[in-house]
C-alpha cells in the first residue's frame, strides 16, 4: 500500500536567526599591489598595438597548480577589475600548518614561466621576467592574520541575503571540516572515511570524497566508486539569512582501459579531473596534508598522434622547473595502469564521466540512504545552525490534474486540440503532413502510430510496395484519413539523394568553420528545393523524418540533422525525427508515437492540464513563458550569443483542455511586437539561424575581455527592449508569466534573488515598479549549481524515507512565503529505484516473491526527482491573489494528460524552451520531453 506522506525534508541548513555570527581565523594573503603592475608587464609584453592589453593578473593557472601541490590553501574570488581594495587571494585556517616562504616562491616563480611559455625562448622577455622576479623577491608578500565572518551577511533592499564573497568558499569549508571530524559514517558492514578535495575560486562549495570502494558486476569484473558530499551557500528570494545544501551523490573511477590503445580513454576536447595523494608532500618544505590534491588530464595533438598528458597545473605546464620532494606521476602510467594507482592504496583516482563509455556502478543515492548520511553529517553543525524547516503537502486543491481519460477519448481530444492549430495556419481543420521513410518497417510503423495517436478510422488500404518506392516530389504516396474534427493528409516519399546521408565533409579531422558551414548550407538548400517541389496546402506543415543514429555517421560533425531541419523550416515545414530501427521491436512503435506527439506539439497542438476551481486565481488567467536561447561558439552553427523566446498559452473552454499556443514576433506590427501562432515563430527563429561561414578557422578567436564585457552588456539591453515589447503585449488579459531562473537571469539581471523585490518588476534602467494590475510573475528554479536542496519525504511512522509528489509549502507562516516546492511522480523507466535502495550494503528486498532475499543496488540507479523551487515574485494579494494557487497552478502544469510522464518544466516554458530546436543544433532525437 502507498505510504500517505505528509511532510518532505530539505537536504539544507540555515541560521537559527538573521542575526546569527560565526567567526573564524585564517592566515591569508592579499594579492600584493606591487605585483600588478610588474605582471602585467609581463603578460602584455609583445602583444600586438591593436590588441586589447590585460588589465589584472591572470592568476588562475596559480590556483591550479596551488590545488595540485599545495591544497590546504584556499583561493578566494579577486574582485574584478582594478579597484583600490586588492581583496583577500589565499588563505588557510588558522590550525592548519602554514605554507612555508620558500614553497610559495618556489610556485610563484613556476607561474612566472607560465604566463607566455610562447615567448619562453625570446631573450629579451626573459630577461624582463627575470627582472620581474627581483622585483617580487624584494618585496615578498606578507601573510596576515585575519578573523573572517561565515555566518551574518548584509541583505539586499528586496529583503534577500547577499552573502559576502569570501564567505561561498570560508563558511562551506569550514563546514566540511567539521565533518570531516566526525567518527566515520557506518554501515551494515563497514565504515567511509572521508578527505577533502581543494577548491578554486570557481568552484561550487566544498567537497568530500570517500576512499574508494569495490563493486563486483555479474561478470565478475571489479568496479570503483566512492560517496561524493558537497556543500554549498545558496539563496532564497526574500529570506534573509542564507542556507546551506548538503548534496550526496556517487563518483565513480575510470579503470577500463581501451583494448587498441590500452589506456583509459579521455575523449579529444574534454579533460579528466584526477584526485591525487601523494605519500609525502611534493613541494619542498610543504607540509602533509590529508585532502586529495587535484590535477586535469586531457588529450591533445601532437605531431605523433594524440597523447593524454597533464592540462594547466600539471608538470608540463606551471610545475616546469619546479624540483619536487616526490617525482609528480606520470600521465602515461596513471591512464595505462589506472586500477594500480587506486588501490588498494590511493595515490591516483581519474574521475570517470560518460564521454569515457559505460561504468557498471549507477549514479546517484536513493531518498532514504541519502536521510541517514544526512542525519550523520548534522552531528557537525554548530548551535547557530540547524535543519531548514519541513514542509507539508498543499490543502487547497488536488496537486494533480484530472484523471487521464480513455484512450479513444484521449484521441479524440488530441485530434480536437490539432485541428485548432492547423486552422489557425490554413483556416480549415485539415492537417498535411509528411513521412520521410529510409526502410519500409519504420514508414509501417509510422503510419500504424500515427493511426493509433490520433485514433483515425482507417481503411487498411495502402500504396503497394512499388508505389511508395517510386513516389517522387509532386507526385507522393498519399493516405488520407477523415473524422468529424480533423482531416488528415499523409504524403510518403523516400528521403533519396542523400539528403539523410553524411554532410560533405572529410572523413578525418575537425573540419573549419568555413567548410561546415558550407556543407551545412549546400544540404540545407537541396532539402529545402526537395521539398518545395512537393509542398502541399498552405501555411506550416509538418514532417516526420527517419534518420540514421548519430552513431551511424563518420563523426558528430556530419550529421546533417541540423541541415535537414533547417531546409525544411526554408520549405514552411515543422520537423521531427526518429531513428532508422536497429531491429523490430515495441521500442520503434513508442519511438514513433512520440515522435508524431513532438511534431503536433510543434504545430500548437497541446492538451493543457486544468488545476480546477482554486480560490485566489483571477478569471479567464492565461500563461506566457520566457526562454533565452543560449548560443555559443562551440555549436555547430557557430553562433555566439542570445535568441530570446516568448510563449503564449491562452486556455479554451473549461473542461476541454484545448488551449491556442502563439509565440512572440518581436518584429510584427511594424516592429511593436505581436503574438503569431507558434509554428510561425518557429519557422521564423529558424530563418534567422544562418550558419556563419566568414572565418576559415578551427576555433573561434579569443575575444579580448572588454570585448566580451562590452557584448554581454548589449545582449541584457537587447533582452530588456524585447521583455518591455512582450510585456506591454500581455497586457488586457490576466496574465501568469513564467521565467527560468538558471537560464534568464544573465540576461535579465532584476530576477537574480539579489536584485528580486517582491511584487514590483524592472525591464530596463528605470527603477523597479508595481507589476501591472493584469501581470503574476513566478519563477522556476532547478537544481542547476545545486542551487534548489535534494529532499526526501518524511515517512509518518519512521520507516524508509520516500519520494511523494506534492506541491509542499511552508509548515508555519502558510499565506507569508512566497517560495513554493514542487515534485512529480517518479517516471516508469527508473522503476527499479527502490526508496529503500543501499549503494553501500546488500538489503533484504520487502515485496514480492523474493522478499527477504539480500540485494545490492550499485548497479542501479539512485533516481529522485528534482525539486523545483517555485517563486511567485509578484501578484496582487490586496486584490485577492493566492500565492499558493498560483504556485499550484504552476505544479499541475507540469503534468499535461497528453505526456506519458510529468514534466521537468511547467508546460508554457517547457513549449518556450523547445523552441531553441530551431536555433540550435539538435540533440538525440529520441530524447523524451519528460523529466
């Protein structure tokens, strides 16, 4: 039976109050004013006029090679720019030993070297560095001692705590210490002990690894992991004190090696974090340290083939002419041997991602084990720190939609739901669309699903065999399909001329910029006159598009997908794709009913869930939806910079679930902006993706840092124009707009929470005003720089701790907070993601026939859903507004009855951020739109 839960837990710790005080004492450094102007010297020396020079020391490649050799040392962010406060750089807790003079030198001087190691052969840059270094030997930098404040922080005029800078790196370090001297964590049948890793001014919080433990597979092959524990300062809009999220999660080890190379594979462009212990300290005079020290591999070019050796930090880089207590290990070694360097001892342990290939351990920890390390790891917390407050599930209202219907009634309202959309574009409820088959078993399977999803009466007659094969543009094989709501049209040709083949590319190498584009271009302009030459009706269609596995093609870079979407959306055609079968099976058939159910989405075709008669809602509300599409230069289309998106989703009748789906057209209406049904935007976003073909470069050029500056201010200026358009847009109807946090606030700056005021909103340079009276602004935070805590459900008689879905609010103060917790259902797919599932320890089972027998979930994974912050940043209470019925309107919108599992985003940003298909290169077109 379902357990009935009543309240979750935040894996989050706050202050008792906002006046709660931590202090600390450090011995830290200033970076030494006397050391700007010297290396800057020495960076900008023989750098071109024209070229922008470097305005403050580029110290980062120090604070790798300090996380490599030296990693008690903590770095601390430097304010940006020239200013006349230097601002704390490194730093070590007052009990730790310190870094003797000498072992500092001897790193400053390494990255002395580093800093133009193309210029290490020119005599007279040597000869200015040697200078440089007299000038720093003779003013030597001068440590203090300093008493750094962890805990009270100021708070932002919209009532927000700001934390200080020092404070994301001191307090989340001093807290894992803490941790770090608790009695180690047991479990049925052994313990985890812990060390901590260094961390660099850009890195996310503190973080603990456990010693590494073994996993057998069924084929008797051994496996690494360890348990990963990360602690971070975060923010919640409009609470003054800031919290603390203790996230636990698995880190595997890289150990299969490939069988051509016989070493690990480290995947060209991508490096590998390697933890490092050496036995004694590796720089002179140094003292021992128990924390695991941090280098990067990678994998480059050389004039022999590729070699995997040493990134920034490693001996080929800082560390040159630096003579070690203890040679530094080799590359070469590490990833040949890498199971002999993590144990039984660890001295190396390369840090496995998936570009590697498969690992048996799975990621993640399930609900109830991550409680119980938790619940260790609190021991820990001083008295001015203490667990966030549960929360307890919503009673205004149902937190699910209605009941999914019958399946021939779910039919009957997608058919109802896609003949509104179509006659919007062509004024009569008829729906064209196209099958761009490769083998006869997906186009039979294509057909069958789209006669399944849209629950068409069919006749079974269909083109013989020849017909199909032979059909060309114009003349097609035609199956047409009438019911009383919409008429269908498929029209089937073979996609021939290898349109679906490899773009004309060489086979080897990265190709440049210049010859991408124009193998992009050439395939995009024969898919479009292919099919024009067949385009029938007026106004967007649609295509279905089989296509072979990325896998299939000689390299990521000839995939033609996006070349293919691009030619078709020239033609007015919407695209979807599915893949060429591997092998009949059940998995095609539900490749190809989702396929067909993206492709309706794409036309508008959407069924909205209702959240019923909820109390606090205005009349007649509609949903709109804000995306920033994200370009950047490592895409294949080479774009750098934003596309902004906006959504329009307007409800229909009550209890149909048909609602009319429009996006924003900043340029309609003469330039003032207007809304157009949602194929048009998306054909109109993808007309505006030209692929960048004026370079003939491998890479981008480095953008000179004002430059970038410079572009980032006018890309959040452009943003604020667009937004001022779409607001006065939205303006007349009641309106609930939805804004991502993680993926707006670089742009739109105003919703960071340091920023945020509540119920007031600011899209430009004027101050921030009252909200229009027909305007409710909500934002959704994920769990993107575990920003939003991981949780658990409280079980109500102590038993193992769950997963329950719910909108959860706040435990005291019901009708004072505006910040919301939402989680769904868990998807079928992650079944075997037992709450009572132990990484660590066989468990007996406690259901079915096997109940009582041991297992062992290592080799699962540990899935739970995210939970989503809901904010609602603005609506008009005086006037009757529910902050809760708006945040729960915004939790039912996550679960549309036509979707077979919940969904990650609300369904008016989730419409908003698929638009970026048509501005970005795509991903696996099989990937689900659910969570």
């Amino acid at each position: 039976m379902a357990v009935a839960y009543h309240h979750v837990q935040a894996a989050a710790w706050a202050p008792v109050s906002p006046d709660a005080s931590l202090t600390a004492g450090y011995r830290a450094l200033q970076f030494p004013e006397t050391w700007q102007s010297a290396i800057l010297e020495l960076c900008n020396a023989g750098r071109p006029a024209d070229a922008e020079p470097w305005r403050t020391a580029p110290t980062r490649r120090m604070e790798l090679a300090v996380q490599a050799l030296a990693p008690d040392l903590l770095a601390l962010p430097r304010p940006p720019g020239a200013t006349d406060e230097p601002g704390w750089w490194l730093c070590s807790p007052a009990g730790t030993e310190p870094i003797p003079e000498r072992a500092f030198q001897l790193l400053r001087n390494a990255w002395l070297r580093d800093l133009r190691p193309e210029l290490a052969r020119d005599r007279e840059y040597r000869e200015l560095r040697t200078g440089v270094q007299g000038e720093l030997d003779a003013a030597p930098p001068v440590w203090r001692e300093v008493e750094f404040e962890l805990l009270r922080c100021p708070v932002s005029g919209g009532g927000t705590a700001a934390p200080l800078p020092h404070q994301y790196a001191l307090t989340t370090d001093w807290l894992a210490r803490r941790i770090l001297d608790l009695p180690e964590f047991e479990f049925e049948g052994g313990r985890l002990r812990f060390h901590a890793m260094p961390r660099g001014p850009r890195d996310q919080g503190a973080e603990l690894v456990s010693e590494p433990r073994p996993f057998e597979d069924a084929k008797g092959r051994t496996w690494w992991f360890s348990v990963l524990l990360n602690i971070t300062l975060q923010t919640v809009p409009f609470n003054p004190m800031p919290r603390f999220h203790l996230h636990c999660g698995i880190r595997r080890w890289a150990t299969r090696v490939n069988t051509k190379t016989g070493q690990l594979h480290v995947p060209h462009g991508r490096r590998a974090t390697v933890l490092l212990r050496p036995s004694v300290p590796w720089l002179p005079g140094a003292p021992p340290s128990d924390r695991f020290a941090v280098a990067r591999l990678e994998r480059r070019r050389t004039d022999d083939g590729y070699v995997t050796d040493w990134a920034d930090g490693g001996p080929t880089g800082v560390l040159d002419g630096i003579s070690l207590q203890a040679p530094f290990p080799s590359a070469e070694e590490i990833v040949t041997f890498p199971e002999k360097w993590l144990a039984p001892e660890m001295r190396a342990g390369v840090v496995h991602n998936t570009a590697m290939g498969g690992h048996a351990v799975a990621s993640g920890l399930m609900s109830h084990q991550r409680s119980e390390i938790v619940s260790w790891a609190e021991q820990a917390l001083p008295p001015e720190l203490r667990p966030v407050p549960r929360r307890r599930r919503t009673r205004l209202g149902r937190a699910t939609p209605s009941k999914a219907p019958a399946a021939q009634q779910r039919a009957q309202t997608v058919r109802t739901a896609a003949a509104l959309a179509v006659s919007a574009l062509s004024g009569a409820p008829v729906l064209e669309a196209r099958l761009l088959w490769q083998t006869p078993e997906m186009r039979d399977t294509a057909i069958a699903a789209l006669i399944e999803h849209l629950g068409l009466q069919d006749d079974g007659v269909r083109p013989s065999a020849e017909e199909f094969e032979n059909a060309e543009p114009g003349s097609a094989a035609v199956l047409e399909w009438s019911m009383p709501e919409l008429t269908v049209r498929l029209r089937c040709l073979k996609l021939t001329d290898g349109l679906g083949e490899n773009l004309a590319l060489p086979e080897k190498g990265r190709p440049s910029r210049a010859t991408a584009a124009t193998a992009i271009t050439a395939r995009r302009n024969a898919v479009a006159a292919f099919t024009a030459a067949d385009k029938p009706g007026n106004g967007p269609t649609l295509a279905l598009v089989e296509i072979d596995h990325p896998g299939d093609f000689s390299s990521p870079a000839h995939d033609p997908k996006f070349a293919l979407r691009l030619g078709l959306a020239d033609a007015g055609v919407l695209s979807q794709f599915v893949l060429v079968p591997k092998k009949a099976g059940k998995q095609d058939r539900h490749r190809a009913l989702m396929a067909w159910d993206d492709g309706l989405r794409q036309l508008g075709a959407r069924v909205l869930p209702e959240p019923g008669t909820l109390s606090g809602l205005p009349d007649g509300l509609r949903y709109a939806a804000l995306w920033l599409v994200q370009k950047n230069r490592t895409a294949r289309n080479r774009w750098a910079g934003h596309s902004p998106v906006a959504v329009l989703v307007t409800p229909g009748e009550p209890g149909t679930g048909i609602a009319r789906v429009e996006g924003f057209d900043p340029a309609g209406d003469d330039g003032a902006g207007e809304w157009v049904p949602y194929p048009v935007m998306l054909l109109r976003l993808a007309a505006r993706a030209e692929v960048e073909a004026a370079v003939d470069t491998d890479e981008p050029a480095p953008q000179p840092q004002a430059t970038r500056r410079q572009s980032a201010d006018e890309q959040r200026r452009a943003t604020e124009q667009w937004l001022q358009k779409v607001q006065r847009r939205l303006r007349g109807t009641p309106t609930l707009l939805f804004v991502h946090a993680q993926n707006a606030r670089r742009h739109w700056t105003w919703i960071q929470d340091g920023r945020v005021e509540r119920d007031r909103i600011r899209t430009g340079h004027a101050p921030a005003r009252r909200l229009d009276p027909d305007l409710r602004l909500l934002r959704v935070r994920g769990a993107g720089n575990r920003e939003v805590a991981q949780w658990w459900g409280v079980h109500p008689k102590g038993d193992a701790n769950g997963i329950p879905a719910n909108l959860w609010v706040p435990e005291s103060e019901p009708n004072g907070d505006r910040v919301f917790w939402s989680t769904t259902p868990k998807p079928v797919q992650f079944g075997s993601s037992a709450v009572r599932g132990d990484k660590l320890a066989p468990r007996p089972l406690t259901l079915g026939g096997n109940e009582g027998r041991l297992t062992l979930d290592t080799d699962k994974v540990g899935w739970n859903p995210t939970l989503m912050e809901l904010t609602v940043l603005g609506c008009h209470e005086q006037d009757g507004d529910s902050p809760e019925a708006l945040a729960l309107t915004a939790h039912i919108l996550r679960q549309p009855p036509d979707y077979p599992e919940a969904l990650a985003l609300p369904l008016p940003l989730h419409l908003a951020a698929l638009a970026q298909e048509y501005v970005l290169p795509m991903d696996d077109p099989d990937a689900s739109d659910s969570e």
